[in-house]
C-alpha cells in the first residue's frame, strides 16, 4: 500500500491567495516526509523535507509544510501564490521510493 | 550539486524496437531508480538498484529491464517497444541511508512509441 496519499488532483488558486495542498501519511511511514516540484517538462525538484527535527518545515519559493501527527498530514501552504508556482506538486515518504499521485496547482491572475 | 543527467530528452520509437534510457549520476549514490510518469498516475516505480549489478523490481517491471554495471550508470531497457509504453521516464537518484533520502531527479525522456 501507499505510504503517502494526496488529496486532490487539481487545485485552482488565484494570483495572491492561499495556497494549500494536502498529503497524508500512513501510519507506517518512518519520519522522514517530502514534497517535491516539477515545472512542466522538467524533472522533479526537492521543495522541503520534515526529519522530525522540527514540525514546521520551511522551503524554497516562499512554501512550508507542517507535520501533524495527530492528524497524520504534511500539508503544503504558501501564503501568497504566485503564477511562477503553477507547477504539479508531489508528497512522498522516505520508505517505499512511492509517490502521492501528484496536485496539479494553476494559478489564476 | 547533484546532477543526474538522461540521455535522451525525446526519443520516437516503432512497436517492437529495443530501446535503451541511459542515466548517468555524479554524486557517487549508492541508489537509483526509474519511474514511469503518466497523467493521473503520478509516479510508478519501475526499477531500481542499491548496487552496482543488483537490481530489484517495483511496481509495474513487466515489459522492462535494466543493467547496472557501474555505480553511476543506470540503464532502462524495453526489450521489444509497445504503444502502452509511451511515456515519461524518470531517473532518480539518492545517497545510502537509513529509508532513501532526498530523490535527486534527471530531467526525464520523453518516449513515444508508435
């Protein structure tokens, strides 16, 4: 079984607005969580990663993620989108080399 | 930084060719892996090795081999090309460690199959 699961395939944001995408973790999943980034026609890049260092994890571009055990996510927000952020987006687990199925983020001017 | 480079960023093939996808990494990793990209899908792992020469499969290996003998170097083989592998191919690669670390992505191919 999957060790990540996204919710939502596509989300739709305006230029400025809150961004929020949501991955959770099967209970299995060792610490270690990541959100990566592919802009179109590239590979994937490395966005943040949580290690249990700290619950609240800041990455590039403005974007961070917040580790909840209790509620077993690793939610991505950023506060402002911006249309360089149209991009599709994946959350994965450090275990089984598996990925969420992806979000696609479009962002509206 | 890390670099994983892809031989191919487009390669057009006829149904029943062999195709090789060549992956080449800089950072000494102990670990590589390929994924096939579909829409809807997201990422499906196809292979991947922790060595040189050792290989173990993932989800969907049917229809796929690979070869790794040296430790940069991980080569993707479709033994005989069908339409349903037209795809996204990409070469991931990560340090040894405790679960695999941070994927260290190449810039993907591109295959269409006709």
């Amino acid at each position: 079984a999957q060790s990540v699961t996204q919710l939502g395939s596509h989300v739709s944001v305006s230029e400025g607005a809150l961004v929020l995408l949501r991955c959770n973790y099967s209970s299995s999943v060792p610490p270690y969580l990541f959100w990566y980034v592919q802009y179109p026609n590239q590979g994937l890049q490395l966005l943040l990663k949580y290690t249990s260092a700290a619950t609240l994890v800041k990455g590039i571009n403005g974007f961070e993620a917040e580790f909840k055990k209790s509620e077993t996510s690793f939610h991505l927000t950023k506060p402002s989108a911006h249309m360089s952020d149209a991009a599709e987006y994946f959350c994965a687990g450090d275990n089984d080399m598996r990925f969420g199925a992806g979000t696609r983020l479009t962002v509206k001017p | 930084d890390v670099k994983v480079t892809q031989s191919s960023r487009y390669l057009v093939k006829r149904t029943g060719e062999k195709v090789f996808l060549e992956c080449v990494q800089d950072m000494d990793h102990e670990n590589m892996f390929w994924y096939r990209q579909d829409p809807g899908l997201g990422l499906r792992l196809i292979y991947f090795s922790y060595d040189v020469k050792m290989k173990e499969k993932g989800d969907i290996p049917e229809g796929y081999s690979v070869s790794r003998e040296k430790k940069e170097r991980f080569s993707l083989i479709l033994e005989s090309a069908s339409t349903n592998q037209t795809s996204m191919y990409l070469c991931a690669s990560s340090p040894q460690g405790a679960g695999t670390g941070e994927l260290f992505f190449g810039e993907g191919s591109r295959l269409t199959v006709l």
